[in-house]
C-alpha cells in the first residue's frame, strides 16, 4: 500500500454558525467545497491550510455517525484521513493483515472521492478513513 499524505482531519462540530465564525472569520481560512452526504447524515465543509484539509462535520440526522460521536465524546476532531494510491488495494493489504474495516468495500466520498473507514478498535483510538482521489485525465 501506498499512502501519499494526509488529506484532511474531520472535525465534529456541535453548532455549524459558531464553528464557521471561528474557522471564516477568527482564523481567515477560505470555504472552498460544501457537501451533504446523505447516507452519512452529515453537512462537510472544507477549508484548505496548504495541502490538507480541515473537514467540519456537522450531523443532519439524529441518528448518524457524527449524531453519535457528538453524544459521546462531544465536539472535536472525529477522524484522519489519509491518501492511498489504490484503495481496494490497501483494504485488501489491511485486511490480508488482520485489520478490522469498517467499510470492507470503498464507497463514494465527496467531490468524486472513494473512501473507506478503518475500525478504530484496531488503529489505537484513531479513527482512519482512506481516500482515493479521482484520477486526473
Ligand atoms: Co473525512
């Protein structure tokens, strides 16, 4: 497997408005992609600093992934999300070697993106998610 960088941290945010005055106007970054992705019952945001990302998640459904997570652990950073080269190649590497997934198959992403969950039981507390980019022609 290959992994190039990191390509942002996703960041659960309790209340959107509060969060996008501190990351828009406090801190001055730039709002550059927004994104409801309905399987997942979130509204992401991105903001670039240099080549990764901040990803604000903020839930849209009481009963999703980020819904729970605020429940539990309260706002904060949610996840890390790497670059593989090849996806369904690195679950396969991961799983060949006893990685546990949360997504045993890629799915789509935002902007075009597949990714993956890795199971947090076996990444030491830290939740990964695997991302593809789409090929450039
Ligand atoms: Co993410």
């Amino acid at each position: 497997m290959r992994i190039k960088r990191i390509d942002h941290l996703g960041i659960a945010v309790a209340d959107l408005a509060a969060a996008k005055r501190l990351y828009e106007d406090v801190l001055g970054l730039k709002l550059t992609h927004e994104e409801v992705v309905q399987d997942q019952g979130v509204r992401t945001l991105f903001y670039p600093i240099g080549e990764v990302k901040l990803e604000l998640l903020e839930s849209i459904t009481p009963d999703g992934a980020i819904a729970k997570y605020l429940e539990k652990r309260g706002p904060g950073i949610q996840h890390l999300a790497i670059e593989v080269e090849d996806i369904d190649e690195a679950i396969a590497e991961l799983k060949s070697k006893g990685v546990k997934m949360i997504d045993e198959h890629p799915r789509r992403g935002v902007e075009n993106t597949r990714i993956a969950f890795v199971h947090p039981k076996d990444t030491h507390g830290v939740l990964l998610e695997l991302v593809e980019l789409p090929r450039r022609m």
